[in-house]
C-alpha cells in the first residue's frame, strides 16, 4: 500500500509550472524520440505501449509524451491513492487543465476540495429522485421513437446512438425539443469535444481549435440568455432549470457564468462517455447471443415486453433496480472498455507510491484500462463474464480495481443517469430485435474515447 510522505508547503499553482531538471532521475522508465518523446507510440497504440513500459519498468514508470514528463501509477492501491485522496495530495484541475480549460474551463473535473465540494453539492440537486424520474419519462419517450424509426437490417450503431445521445440530453438536460435549435447546440458540441484532443492547441484559422471555440462563444451565450430567462420564469425539470435555479449552502444562486460553464462541461462530459460505453455493451451482446438472451428476459420478466401492436412497454423508474444481469453485464462492459481509459492529476507535495518518491509538481496518472485487465482481480480478465459482477465476486475483489466513473470526491456526478440510460436502452431495444454483428469483429479507436473505427455495424432483426 502507499503512504503519504511528509507534508510540503505546495508550490506548484498551475499546470505550466515546469519540474526542475532532474527531479524524475530516480523513477525508472524512458523518453523515447527527441523532441516528440514517445507521443505517437502511445497515440499508435496506447495499451500495448502502457502495458510494455510495466512489464518492463513495474507498477511506477515516467515517460515523456504531449511536451513534457508524466509519471504512471499502475494497480488498484494506485487508483484508490489517486482518486479517494486522503490527503487531498492531487490536483485534478491540474491534471485536466492541459487538456480542457480552453473549453471547458471550471467545469467539476477542472475543481479541487472545497470548490469542487460546493459546486458539487450544489448540482447534485438535478440527480435527486424527482428529476431523475421526469428524465427517465424523457427517455423512454426518446429512444421508443428511435428504436421504431430504426426498423430491421443493417446500421452503424456508433453514430446512431450518438445522435440519439444528443438529442436526448437536448430534451433531458436542457429541456427543448428536437429540431433546429437542438441541432445547433449538438453541433457546437461536437465541435468542442473534437477540439479538446485536435494536436494544435491555438485557434488558429480553419483549425478544429478554432471550430471548438467557436462553438463553446455560441454556447456561453446561449445558457447565458437561458439561465437568465429560467431564474427570471422559474422552474422546469429538465437538469439545466436545475442548475440555474441551484444553491450554495447559504442559499445563494450559483453565479450565471458558473452555471453555465457546469452546463457546457456535463454536457460534454456525458454524451460521448455514454456513447461510447453504450456502443461496447451492443458489441459484447452481440458477440455473445446468450447474454443478449438472458438480458432480453430479464427486461421482459420486468416491463413486460411488447404489448399490443407492436409497442414495446416502457421501463419504470422504480423498476430500474430490477434489471440485475443488465446492470452487471453493463459493468462488465465498463471494465473491458472504460469510456475514460486513463485519468490525469497533479502532485500538490511529495509522495511515496511503490518504493519511489515522487516529488510535488509531478504530473501523474492511473490506468483503469489497464487495471480492468489485471488477472489478479479478474477471472476472465480479457472475456465478456458479467458473473465478475455478483454480489460476492464485488465483495472479494479490491474495491478500486473496476473505477470507470472514477472514485472519492470525483465520482461521476451523473453514474446513475447513465445506467438509467443504458438500462431504458435494453428496455426499448432488446424486445424489438436481436442484434447481430453485420461485418466481423471491429477494430476499435483506444482513445481519448474508445469508439470502433467502423462505427459498429450491426445487423438488426424484428423478433415476434
């Protein structure tokens, strides 16, 4: 296990803090190309390239990517160090900064400690249980009128349901109807998530940076107007009149700008994570027919299936809990492909992890990806087993060896709405049809995001 080291005053206040020369000498690992260092190894291939530096140099590695040094943390003892922070030794916002504050500065992976707690206490009001009903009505509605204009035969689910992600979060999250207005907000979106990993940093003219921060002007200026109109008419269920209608402790509102960077950061935050574990969990059933069959009457034993004329019953809020096997085949989903494969954070003072001390400044991360495959924790490590995921194999197993929504302070904020939405899927879906692979196995894009190259083509067939 790891222990804290002595406690230092902190002295590095912002990502472009550079280490002095030499600080890393003592931790084992490689700098690879000059100037360029191992970037496009790991873009080329980001798990066999971790996975190589650990067989290679053990669970504490450094290695120059993206500009400058980072040191891996590999292992469950990691991730809970990490991400649970006793200390409060890690910056998150310094961690993530590099990556997204030109976009989506001050959103709740961009705080630390007291802010972060604060804000997050806060928005936690759009995930209690009324708003989480109304969402699961949106829903359900949604995807119902989807899956029916999909109808039988061949289609590449990964952009689909990407769309249909949008435009559900359109209707849930900010509580419009589909159609132009709604296409415009999706776009900005888009713009923004694709600009957050472009290689070139500035906005240059005709760049996706520049795209993106076009997008994210349109978007301020939107939930700007919105927040105001929203606290000035009152209410609304749908997760943004929550936000713009949330309170600090001492009931004060949150101010505008902070609503509206949180609006434009969940929304990033959830439609491409959702996307792409959505996408894995239809890939693994339709690999495996007799999970896709065990799933199928589950949800019939608990909706009741399809009623007459075809209309498939919708999925209950109160019964969200009652689609077990769907839950955990989920999760399995989830630790084979971690929609978030690796997280970044920031050394605020001196620490020691496996024999090594690593000093205040350093940037380091955890690999989930990497953990979910570990044969010490998993039985079946690189096999689709939702059995991984009974009562008694979660009791037995090191609590933070499965973290695809993260863990401690940083705990996806909005987990339970996307099992909510994963599980409405396989409601709306699985009594429809049966779902089989069209062209092979696809080959998937690791990251930032995992999505398969091909878009998942699948082939759909009307049951009953």
């Amino acid at each position: 296990m790891a222990t804290l080291a002595e406690h230092k005053p902190v002295e590095f206040t912002h990502w472009s803090d550079r280490l002095p020369d030499g600080a890393l000498d003592h931790i084992p690992g490689e700098g690879g190309w000059p100037v360029v260092g191992n970037t496009f190894r790991m873009l080329a291939d980001p798990h066999g390239f971790a996975r190589r530096m650990y067989e290679t140099y053990g669970p504490v590695y450094k290695n120059w990517a993206f500009g400058g040094w980072q040191v891996a943390l590999i292992g469950a003892d990691a991730n809970e160090l990490m991400l649970f922070d006793r200390g409060k030794l890690f910056s998150s916002e310094q961690g993530w900064g590099p990556i997204l504050d030109q976009l989506f500065p001050r959103g709740l992976m961009l705080l630390d400690f007291d802010h972060h707690r604060a804000d997050r206490r806060a928005l936690s009001i759009a995930f209690k249980p009324e708003p989480m009903r109304h969402y699961s009505g949106s829903l359900n509605r949604g995807i119902a009128q989807r899956m029916e204009q999909w109808g039988e035969g061949e289609m590449r689910f990964y952009p689909s349901i990407k769309e249909l992600t949008l435009d559900l979060a359109a209707d849930s999250f900010i509580g419009i109807e589909w159609g132009p207005e709604a296409d415009k907000i999706n776009t900005a979106f888009i713009d923004m998530v694709q600009a957050s990993v472009a290689p070139v940093r500035k906005p240059l003219p005709f760049t996706q940076m520049k795209k993106g921060v076009d997008g994210r002007k349109f978007l301020v200026e939107y939930f700007t107007k919105e927040t105001h109109r929203r606290r000035a008419e009152g209410g609304g269920q749908d997760m943004f009149s929550q936000f713009a209608t949330a309170t600090h402790e001492d009931g004060s509102l949150m101010p505008v700008d902070e609503v509206v960077d949180h609006m434009n950061f969940l929304m990033m935050a959830a439609h491409d994570t959702i996307t792409s574990s959505a996408t894995s969990l239809i890939w693994l059933l339709a690999k495996h027919p007799e999970w896709q069959e065990k799933l199928r009457q589950e949800v019939i034993s608990v909706t009741g299936g399809v009623e007459a004329k075809g209309k498939v019953r919708d999925l209950a809020y109160e019964d969200l809990g009652k689609l077990e096997l769907s839950e955990m085949a989920f999760k399995e989903a989830l630790r084979m492909v971690p929609p978030v494969p690796s997280t970044p954070r920031r050394a605020l003072r001196d620490f020691e992890y496996g024999g090594f001390t690593i000093p205040a400044g350093t940037p380091v991360g955890i690999n989930a990806h990497m953990v979910h495959h570990m044969a010490e924790h998993w039985e079946t490590p690189d096999s689709f087993n939702p059995m991984h995921f009974t009562p008694e194999a979660v009791k037995a197993r090191h609590k933070y060896a499965w973290v695809p929504f993260g863990g401690g302070a940083h705990m996806c904020l909005g987990l339970h709405f996307a099992y909510m939405q994963v599980k409405i899927l396989l409601a709306q879906m699985l009594p429809r049809y049966e779902i089989e692979l069209a062209a092979g196995d696809p080959e998937w894009q690791p990251w930032p995001i995992p999505k398969p190259k091909d878009g998942l083509r699948i082939r759909l067939k009307k049951l009953g």
